[in-house]
C-alpha cells in the first residue's frame, strides 16, 4: 500500500472553448506530491498558480490530464471509486454562504447525509458530534443567515465532517472573515488536525500556514518549495521573488536581530517571539 494521497506527474489544463480556435492553459505542470494519513500542510502561491486546480483534483472534481492521482490506492479517475473518494476527502470552500443550503443549521449539517440515505438515529448522533467538533453545538437551532462569518464556516465544517472523512481540503476558508473567524477556524482546523484528520489548507495568509506542519509552496503551475514551516520561512527572498512574504513576526524579529538584539533568526509566531524576548528582558 502507498502512501494516503499521492500525485504522480500530473498535468492538467483548461480549454478556452471562447477562443477560435480554442486555447489550451496548462495549469499544472508535472506535479509529484505525497501526503501522510495525519499530516497538516498549508499551500501557498500567488494568485493563479494553481492551487485551488490542485485542491480540486484531490476529490476528483478535476481529474488529471496526465499523470495519476490516489487517495488511499483508489485512481481518481475510476468512476466507481468517485463516492468513496468524496467520502474520503472532503472539501470546504472560501464562501460560507455558498455551501450553506438549509435555513436551521442541524439540518444544514444533516444535508448530505440524508441525502446519501443515513438512517435517522446515526445522522442525529453524527450532527451532535459534528457540531460538538466545531463548537457550534449550542447554535443547532439557529438560522445560519445570523450568524457570524466565522460560526457559518464552522458549520460548513461540520457539514464536511459529519461525512467522517479522513482528509479535509480546505481553499482559502478564511479569506472572508474577520481576524475573530480566522482565528475561530484555526482552533477548529487545529483541534481536528490533532484527532488524525489529515488537512489541506490553502492560504494566502502566511500566519496561517506557519502553524501547519508542512508548506508547499506553489508557482506558475509548479510545486516551489515543500518542507516544515521555518524551513520555507527562513527563505524569505525566494518567498518574495514569487510573490509572497514572510509572517509578520519573522520580519520584525530579523528587523530586531538587524538592530543588534539577540534573538533566532527563524522565528514564525507571535508566541514564540513573545517568549524568547520574554527571557531576554529577565536576562537584562
Ligand atoms: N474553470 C476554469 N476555466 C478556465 N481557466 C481556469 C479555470 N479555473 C482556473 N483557471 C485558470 O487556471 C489558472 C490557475 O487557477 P487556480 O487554480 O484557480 O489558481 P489559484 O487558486 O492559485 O489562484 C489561472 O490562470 C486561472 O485563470
Ligand atoms: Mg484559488
């Protein structure tokens, strides 16, 4: 058995059908990636680089041009394997109000599983649970149109999770919250993380992807960088020549170190800097 997902050279492109005669855009160049059951990666990359393409391909909404994709040995590309896969992998998306379809949310949560014929008594026990992971439990019967930015992701959430997939993609979840839903959906995407739910999180926030365990960074199609997050972070012009930066905490703490104060030079959270400048000012 191979590893939980693995991409072997995949290329994909769009046709531009408007254009006479049509065009070809190849999106996704030879891509060769490998993700462990458990693993938490962030993927960052300019606009257009192909990561919401990639997101897409890793439940089989896009299948490759080329190339393979397996989630847990299934080939996404088999059409019987398409709902084991969905089950498998589940995705969440930028827009809260895109994916929220009912007007009280247990229902909301419940959706896909009526749907897929889940006698009453599991769907009652799998939404308490779902909603209990995101701690949205108390709103069960609330109209999702009044809640938060932040409480109506979660929900999505739950949505996703009470399907009991192993892996969780998630495209740019936080890009339409405030700093509160961010960081509400962080803790979530944390707390599932550390039960053994593998998560995929593109981000354009780099504050974001530093608490993962792994960063990939893409470009132009192509896979940049891939290691731990200080590893990616310590390479702040490589970062930049694509279009992307630093956390603000590692600017400031090399703004710091540049100024004579002694301190590491891969810092990547606000905790850790508050820390090591915690025990330099004991010292002082
Ligand atoms: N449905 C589509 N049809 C045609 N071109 C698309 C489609 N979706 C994305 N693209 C193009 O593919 C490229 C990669 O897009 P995408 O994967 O959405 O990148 P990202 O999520 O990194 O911003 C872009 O040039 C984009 O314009
Ligand atoms: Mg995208």
């Amino acid at each position: 058995m191979g590893k939980f997902i693995e991409i072997k050279n995949v290329s994909f492109s769009y046709i531009n059908d408007y254009d006479d005669p049509p065009t070809k855009n190849t999106v996704l160049k030879d891509i060769s990636l490998e993700i462990d059951e458990g693993e938490f990666v962030a993927v960052l990359g300019h606009n257009g680089s192909g990561k919401s393409t990639l997101a897409k391909l890793l439940n089989a909404i896009n299948l490759p041009e080329t190339g393979e994709v397996l989630i847990d040995g299934m080939d996404t590309r088999d059409e019987k394997l398409l709902y084991d896969i969905r089950r498998t992998v589940g995705m969440v998306f930028q827009n809260p109000d895109n994916q929220i379809v009912a007007t009280v949310v247990e229902e909301d949560v419940a959706f896909a599983l009526e749907n897929i014929g889940v006698e009453p008594k599991e769907i009652r026990r799998r939404v308490d649970e779902a909603l209990n992971e995101v701690g949205m439990y108390e709103y069960r019967e609330h109209a999702p149109h009044k809640l938060s930015g932040g409480q109506k992701q979660r929900i999505a959430i739950a949505g996703v999770l009470a399907m009991q997939p192993r892996c969780i993609v998630m495209d740019e979840p936080t890009a339409m919250l405030d700093p509160i839903g961010r960081r509400e959906i962080m803790e979530t995407i944390k707390e599932l993380n550390a039960e053994g739910v593998t998560i995929v999180l593109i981000t354009h926030y780099m504050e974001e992807a530093a608490q993962a365990g792994r960063v990939i960074v893409m470009d132009s199609g192509s896979i940049l960088m891939d290691g731990g997050p200080k590893e990616v972070f310590s390479q702040a012009d490589k970062l930049k020549s694509v279009g992307l930066d630093v956390p603000d905490v590692t600017d400031l703490t090399h703004d710091l170190i540049k100024a004579g104060i002694d301190l590491p030079d891969d810092i990547i959270s606000e905790d850790e800097c508050v820390e090591k400048l915690y025990r330099l000012l004991k010292k002082g």
